[in-house]
C-alpha cells in the first residue's frame, strides 16, 4: 500500500529517515505547484533522482557538471538519437568524450543536488510507491541516505539564513566599481562565471536563475557570496514598468519578462576587465 501525505504534516528529513532506517525499496514522488521530484530507491539506498522533465538526460547532465561543452552537447545530439542513457553513455565513452567515472560522478552529483533542494520544500504532497524502480534505461548509482540527512539538514538551515539576508530575487545586480576585497583571493567556480555573465541591471536575480538552470538556493547561495567580495551590489532592475492602479488604488510593478522572451544583456566589458585584472595577479 502507497504512503502518502504532506510535506507540512512529514518532511523530507522524516520520509528518507522512514526510507533509510526501514531499508524500503521504491520510488518516492513529491510534488509542489508545477514542479514534480522522483527519488528512486533500493533496499534503503538512493540510486535515481529526477526533477521535472528537463535536464535528466546524461548529455545534459554532462554538460552542467562540465564534462561536456555547449558545442560538444549539438554534435552529440545530431548524431545519437539516444533515448537510452547507458546506451549513450557507452557511445560517449567509447568516442573518447569522457570516462566511466565523469558519467558516475556526474550522475551522483545531479542525483545529490536534486535532493538536497528537495530538503528546502516545506509544502506539497508526497507518495511513496513501493517496489516501483526506475526505467532500465536509466544510470542509477547507489548513494546511502545517512550522509544524505546530515548534509541537507545542514544546507535547510543555510538555506533559511540565506532567505533572511536576500529574501528579494527580483532585485537585480551590477558590478562594483571597486571590489571590496582583493581580486588575488578570489577563485570562481563554473557556475558563479555563468551567473557574471549574465549581470546586467535589466536582469533580476530570479531572472538569471531560470536562465543559468539554478535553484533558488544555488542562485542564493553564489549571488550572497559575491555581495559579501565586494563584487556586485543590489539594484532595482531598469525597464520595470507601473502598472495601472489595482482597484485598491495602489499602483503596482509589472513583473519583467522572462529570459526566454527577452535573453539576459552580457556586460562584456565588465567581465573582461574582472578576468583581465584576475590574470594579471
């Protein structure tokens, strides 16, 4: 019989626990508004994570971990019509694009990334179907959930300190002219480079987040880090327009159009003068 309920009344914390301790096999779906999780698992141990119906094939989750490039992901695409992922992973290991370890790690990393943002979900409703597996075509790596529990119970409570310091993601960035902190102890990672190169006052942090694939917490996460260098500041975006008096009387801001109808603005020159000035040290 299917366990179900929801996130209010049993959290994520409490359901891998329940998982974990009682060594369960099946798949649990949570789902919140448009947005649907499914963790997979065996005899208490994760093996398979999927968010939504993007970004879950392995040339996508390649590509976000940085084993793929953008170019390297069209060749693939246009000359494997793969539905299988083992099947396509044998292609690219054979094909020299990568090794069966960056397919391994690269999976885990997607699969612990989607659970650790689950942990951030406080509403929805949840249903666990036992014995149900993931598709054979499917990679699946077996992950203990004790480790698990520690880590997401660690970023829960990041992620609430974060909502207090930048509750507001529909501010927008721009660069300091003069960083607070030496440029000589900054080292970037991927994801923040992706994120610089979409700051510009037009786009909302919200914005750049849906634009660069990010979590709520990741985009948090990195934009507080880059506050606290001294590298960007919050602004109000440019071209927010007022929209015509609600009934009430108030006059109210019409939200800015996603970056699918309107691609983020690169400060190029910005970016250029940071890296430049980063070489330079």
């Amino acid at each position: 019989m299917a366990l179900k309920g929801n996130l209010r009344d049993f959290s994520i914390t409490q359901l891998l626990n329940l998982i974990n301790l009682a060594r369960k096999t099946g798949t649990l779906t949570v789902e919140r508004s448009s947005e649907r999780a499914d963790l997979c698992f065996r005899e208490g141990k994760l093996v398979y994570a999927s968010l939504g119906n993007q970004h879950n094939r392995l040339d996508q989750i390649l590509l976000k971990a940085g084993r793929l490039t953008t170019e390297q992901t069209r060749l693939i695409q246009a000359q494997v019509n793969a539905t299988d992922d083992k099947e396509l992973g044998l292609w690219l290991i054979n094909a020299g694009y990568v090794t069966q370890k960056d397919i391994l790690q690269s999976v885990r990393q997607h699969m612990l990334e989607i659970v650790y943002q689950l942990f951030t979900w406080t509403d929805g409703k949840f249903r666990f179907e036992p014995n149900q597996l993931p598709p054979p075509e499917r990679i699946t790596v077996p992950i203990g959930l004790e480790n698990v529990i520690i880590e997401g119970t660690r970023r829960m409570k990041e992620w609430e300190q974060l909502q207090d310091e930048l509750p507001d993601l529909d501010m927008a960035l721009r660069f300091t002219d003069r960083p607070g902190t030496s440029l000589r102890n900054i080292s970037l990672s991927i994801e923040e480079w992706r994120v610089i190169s979409f700051i510009n006052p037009r786009n909302t942090i919200r914005q750049i987040a849906q634009a660069t694939n990010m979590s709520e917490f990741q985009i948090r996460k990195i934009v507080y880090g880059m506050l606290q260098a001294g590298l960007v500041e919050l602004v109000r975006p440019e071209g927010r327009e007022v929209a015509p008096p609600s009934r009430g009387g108030e006059r109210r801001e019409a939200p800015l159009p996603p970056p699918a109808q309107r691609p983020p603005a690169v400060k190029r020159s910005v970016v250029m003068r940071l890296i430049d000035r980063i070489k330079q040290l």
